[in-house]
C-alpha cells in the first residue's frame, strides 16, 4: 500500500487506497536473461460506511509484457504485450438480525495474448464458497475473465445465540468468447 486517506464524512468514514504492484516471472532456464512475463498492476480500493450502507470497492489494471522463447512454457518466441481490467462492488446493509448485500464484479478477458489472458481476482476473493473459495473458474485462483452478479444474506440470527445462517444466490459468465463471438461459460451457483 502505497497511499491512504481517510476523508470523514457525516455519516462515516470513506477510505481510499491505491496499490501498485509489479512481479516478474522467470522461466525455469535461467540463462534466458530477462526472459518470462512481467505485470506492473494499478489497483484503487474504496470502502466505507455512509450510514444508510456500506461499501467496498477495488478496481485494478493490469499491464503485461511476454518475453519468452520457443523453450518456454508456451512453446514460440513471443515478444508482446496486452491489459487485462477488472474491479468489484460489494454493497451491504447490517440490519442487526441480519446483513444482506450485493456483489458485482467484472473481469476482462484478452482472447489475444500468448498467457495469463485474463483478470484473476485471486485467491482471496472468494466469489463464493464453491467457485473461488474451493475451485478455480476460468483458469486462475478464483474467477478469471468471467462477470458474477451476487445477492447474499449473512449473519442471520437464530434463537440458538452462537448460530448464525448464510444464504446466496450468483450468477456467473464467461467473458472468454469463441471465434463466432459467443461466451464459451455459462454457470449458475
């Protein structure tokens, strides 16, 4: 984290943070120099409560270079590079008894890169417990190139006090298309 800042509003707090990242990696001949994927990433995160809800964001850019040989693991000489986009919205409200909320989130998808053609949310994410939490969709840790629409219920009370119940309902695509341009995934969890 390279930046926050806190800007108090009347109903609470909003948060901003901005994130860079930059990772490089190597293919396993290391006489290649320099050679692999590299990825510089800027992510912006929002988060707050604004008393009637609450709120978290994070939108991130991905820019990607290739350098690899026809040795590596993608098998040409590959000089190139590509973006990949995504970001979410997660919007809920604590009643008390329960919090019910809303995901949205979106990842592009770049059918003409060599590698790593989509956006990954990663492995924290957890779109929900089965796809993202336990199983990789689309090629990465959690979602990748896919858009999931999420209503969720958590924290419901029940009369025995350590107890709480969850419930969700998503609904996940594929932003990954064919040649004839239509979506290559559909899922409902």
């Amino acid at each position: 984290r390279l930046s926050r800042v806190d800007f108090p509003e009347p109903d609470g707090p909003i948060t901003v943070k901005n994130l860079i990242g930059y990772s490089y990696g190597s293919s396993a001949d290391l006489s290649l120099d320099n050679r692999g994927l590299f990825s510089w990433a800027d992510t912006l995160a929002l988060s707050g409560d604004l008393g009637v809800i609450s709120f978290e964001s994070e939108f991130s850019y991905k820019r990607l270079r290739g350098d690899f040989t026809a040795n590596s693991t993608v098998g040409a000489d590959i000089q190139d590079s590509w973006k990949v986009y995504g970001g979410y919205l997660n919007i809920w409200k604590d009643l008390g008894t329960m919090t019910p909320g809303f995901v949205a989130a979106y990842g592009s998808y770049d059918e003409t890169a060599p590698t790593a053609k989509g956006f990954d949310f990663g492995a924290n994410f957890n779109t929900t417990p089965i796809w993202g939490d336990q199983v990789g969709f689309g090629g990465g840790k959690d979602l990748t190139g896919m858009t999931a629409f999420k209503l969720y219920v958590n924290d419901i009370k029940t009369p025995a006090k350590p107890l709480t119940l969850s419930a969700f309902a998503a609904y996940v695509i594929s932003n990954q298309h064919t040649a004839d341009n239509a979506a290559t995934h559909s899922i409902y969890d």
